[in-house]
C-alpha cells in the first residue's frame, strides 16, 4: 500500500539505534508483563462498545507496506519494505525505515516507479534487516493496510519470518461512521479522511507514514485497535443477486474465500450489526 527516503544511513547513527532497541527491548518486555488490559473512552460520540477486558499490551505497533514485482508470490518478489514503530499511547513516531531488496526486474514499476537497477545500487542491506528485526522484536503488533497481502511476503527469500499478530488496517479496523469511508477504504481515502495530506503513492514509506498521521489524529485509536484483535470468523453472505450491492457495501468479496458468494472475515460483535443474514463457514484460517 500502503517518498523520497534516505537509502543510506551513517553507519554509527545506525549502530546507536540499534544498541538503543535492544537495550530497551527488556525494560519494554517486563512493562508488558504487568500489563492486565487496556480500557479506553470514545470521543467521536459513537455509541460505547462494551469490549471485554483483555491481556493484550498494546504499547508499540510496528506500521509496515510492502512493494513488490507483483501479485504472484509464486513468481514476484518484495523489492521495498517500509516501516514505522509507532506508540499508542503518546501516539508518536519512534523510529522509521525504508530499505530496498535487489531484484532483476520489477514488472510493477509502473505502479511503484522503482526501478529494478536502482534497486541493485549498494546499500547496507544487512544492517537494514538486522535494524528492521528490532523493530519487530520492540513491537506488540504489526500493523499493514491489507495485511493478508503483505505478511505472505515474510518468511521467504532475503525477509525474516515475523511471528507477532498482524492488525489489518483496511479489514480489521472499523474506523468511525462520521468519517464516511467505505468498509475497506484505501489507503489515500483513510488519509483525506483525517485531513492528512496526500501527495505521493506507492512507496511503502509513505503509505505507512500516512498511517502513522490517521493513528496521530484518532482519538478512538486505542479503542479501535484492541476491538480489531477481537477473533475473526469467516462467514458468507445468504442473500439473492438483487442485494449483492448490501454484502459489497459491508466489505464483502466476491468469489475470494469462498468461491461462487459474497464472503468476508468478521468479529462476532460486527456480524450481529449486519442488516442482511450471514452463514459461518468452517475454515482453518
């Protein structure tokens, strides 16, 4: 998703930081220990949602995109990772990084405008993903604008398996009624809503800068995320082919997780404000 950046770093500026992660990394840690909960007030005059209390620390979320040569995961590859360690709390940003992975050609550089060569420029790459690594292991969770697209891309090639819960911010997050957006807004769309400016798109930097300005401006944010860690249930939408526009207006998807109906991924508490009936569907998901 969701940007001129620095490529390059001095090497002892990049040091510090990282000395810096890891040496806060157990202060951070016994911090989560103690954590019982996190209860939050709504301040957009939304109806309060009773959300049962639970352990989860929620501290620091680490905001990630993706570019890749593709869509394929089989073919493409990841040739850009950007992030950002962002702080509930104080809602501010901690650090930020962008870095590019080599690859021989991007058939994408019409969307992202990367090219292939510039990505084969030298650049400390190792020490991106060794920094990149300590952002993750700083973080309680991963935050991606469609998440499903973005985690796959983890795990093989040259990037590092992530093991914490992803927070999908275009699934997961039911943002405000008084924004106006769609049930699966776009990155640019989330932006506008919240008076961010946009002036650029498809650089993974700035679409998780943009992200970081949305979680700036949301008073509700901590609220919003501990609901989005609600688990999820795979339903399929039980209506005819003339209220197909009803499932499509809720963020459901046609012929995605279950071929031939209109299906979608939701909390419990979200079915039951559905305005058509639902089916649950067995998945292993």
């Amino acid at each position: 998703m969701n940007f001129d950046v620095k490529e390059e770093q001095n090497d002892q500026i990049e040091s510090e930081q990282l000395n810096f992660l890891n040496g806060t990394n157990k202060e951070i840690l016994n911090k989560r220990q103690k954590s019982q909960g996190l209860t939050t007030s709504s301040k957009s005059g939304e109806e309060p949602v009773d959300i049962p209390k639970m352990n989860h620390s929620l501290e620091n979320v680490l905001i990630l995109d993706t570019e890749t040569t593709g869509l394929d995961i089989e073919n493409d590859y990841c040739l850009e990772v950007g992030s950002i360690l962002f702080n509930v709390k104080s809602r501010s940003v901690l650090a930020q990084q962008s870095f590019l992975i080599p690859v021989e050609e991007n058939n994408a550089e019409i969307i992202n405008n990367i090219p292939a060569a510039i990505t084969r420029l030298p650049q400390p790459f190792f020490e991106a993903i060794k920094y990149f690594e300590s952002l993750v292991q700083v973080s309680d969770y991963i935050v991606a604008h469609n998440a499903e697209f973005d985690k796959q891309w983890f795990g093989i090639d040259k990037l590092p398996q992530i093991e914490k819960q992803w927070i999908c911010s275009m699934d997961d997050i039911s943002w405000p009624s008084d924004r106006q957006l769609k049930s699966r807004p776009s990155v640019r769309d989330l932006a506008l809503a919240y008076g961010v400016p946009v002036w650029s798109a498809h650089r993974a930097l700035t679409d998780c800068i943009y992200l970081a300005e949305v979680f700036k401006r949301c008073n509700e944010l901590d609220h919003l995320l501990i609901k989005a860690l609600e688990p999820k249930l795979l339903i399929r939408a039980d209506i005819s082919y003339e209220q197909r526009h009803l499932a499509k207006n809720a963020g459901f998807r046609w012929n995605d997780a279950i071929k031939g109906a209109w299906s979608r991924k939701m909390s419990r508490h979200d079915i039951e404000k559905l305005k058509f009936p639902v089916q649950e569907v067995d998945c292993d998901n």
